[in-house]
C-alpha cells in the first residue's frame, strides 16, 4: 500500500466510510437543531428612522454647506441618543426592566452616507420591548434634542411597529444548521483519514509484498457458503444423472 493516497484510493475510502461520514452530518445537525430550539434565545428587532435637520427661516435659502454641516452633525446626534441622558429616560419608562447597559447592547444607531436620516435598531428577546424601546428612544430624543442643539426640526419618518407575525432576526437557524451539516462533513473526514492511517491489517497481495517482502505466488478467493451449497447441490445432481 503506497504511503500516499491517489484519487481511487480516496474515493474508496469515501465509499467504505460512507457511513461513518453520513453518521457524522446527521449528528452535528441534529446537535445544532436540538441547541437552537432548547438553548437558544431567538431575538426579535424593531426599526425606526427620523430626519434631524436645522431650522431654516422663512425666505431663507438652504446652501449647501448648511446640509453639509447637518451631515458632519450626524455622529453628534448618534452620540447623543446613546448617551446616558436618553437611555436613562428609556430605562425608567421601561418600569427598569433594561439598564443603561443593556439598552446600550440592545439599541444601534446608524445612518446612511450623505443623509440626515438616523435609523435606530433595538434587538430583544421580546418583541414587543423591542418596539417599546425603539419608539420611547426616538421621542425622548425628540424632546430633549431642542434643549441641547438647540435643533427643533426633527421628524419621525417611520415609528417601530409590532407585526402579528413578526420573526427573530437572530440565530440564523437555517445557516447555522448548514454550516454544523458542513462541519459534520469535515469531522467525518477526518474521522475516515484517521481510521485509514491507524489500521494495520493486510487487505491486498501489494500489502502482503510490502509487510513480508516476499512475492505472491497464488491468491485464494472467499468462498461464500452460497457457493459451497451451489457446488454440493451439483454434485447431487450429476449422481442422479450418473
């Protein structure tokens, strides 16, 4: 047998394995579905998006470095809504069932290149806080922002809602399951290349020449009981011919 493997060779092992490797998919699928539906949390996320713009006057016209400056604000009005001050409020509102800690996990703040439009995120293990949280940031926000930024244009484009059918953006149930499948796929490989190079028996002559170093001068095939009952069955027969 040749210190390296060719393609038959693997392919061989492949199917001689097959088992072993199938046995391997089906236990890391099964182990990732059992984890996800007993262990796991599935988290749901609501959305709301608001437009931040400053005052203009009447008869004014807008330039554009006053949109520029609403823009270079941005990650100031981020900062803010994440700041202590706004989800302290959201907590207490919450009855403090979320500390500032955990809505700071909870809650993300994004906005999109060259726009005043901030969207906040909330993910929860419960719905419907999810969408209590989101609409309590935003019009606390709302309310406070006048006072800091002296900033008094501020417009709700889409408050969070609570869909009957809502579904959890997290775990991925579906990737999760096919990545634990593939991994159960590599283990079973392993698992075969590992039998193969621990296991010393003698399957072929080329074996026998290389463990003995001696020359195969005949090969006796397996005799099957089938053949055995074939072969005295007729032998019968040719008696009674006889």
């Amino acid at each position: 047998m040749e210190d390296s493997l060719n393609v038959k060779q693997i392919w061989d092992l492949l199917k001689k394995n097959k088992w072993v490797i199938l046995i391997s998919m089906c236990t890391s699928a099964l182990l990732m579905s059992g984890y996800l539906y007993f262990f796991s949390t599935p988290i749901y996320q609501s959305e709301t998006q608001v437009l931040i713009n400053q005052s203009v006057p009447q008869n004014t016209i807008v330039q554009s470095q006053d949109v520029q400056a609403n823009l270079q604000l941005i990650n100031t009005y981020t900062s803010i809504i994440m700041s202590p001050r706004i989800l302290s409020q959201v907590s207490e509102n919450m009855d403090g069932v979320y500390s500032i800690k955990e809505l700071e996990q909870m809650i993300q703040v994004n906005s999109t290149s060259d726009s005043q439009v901030v969207k906040i995120n909330v993910e929860s293990a419960d719905a419907a806080d999810a969408v209590k949280i989101a609409n309590e940031t935003v019009a606390i926000f709302s309310k406070d922002i006048p006072k800091i930024m002296k900033i008094d244009n501020i417009y709700t484009l889409s408050e969070a809602s609570l869909d009957a059918d809502a579904a959890p953006v997290k775990p991925h149930t579906g990737l999760l399951i096919a990545v634990a499948t593939l991994l159960g796929l590599i283990l079973g490989i392993v698992i075969m290349f590992i039998r193969d190079l621990f296991d010393r028996s003698i399957k072929t002559a080329e074996d026998v020449e290389k463990t003995l170093g001696l020359s195969v001068l005949s090969m006796i095939n397996e005799i099957k009981d089938d053949d055995l009952v074939e072969k005295k069955a007729g032998r019968r027969r040719k008696k009674r011919k006889g």
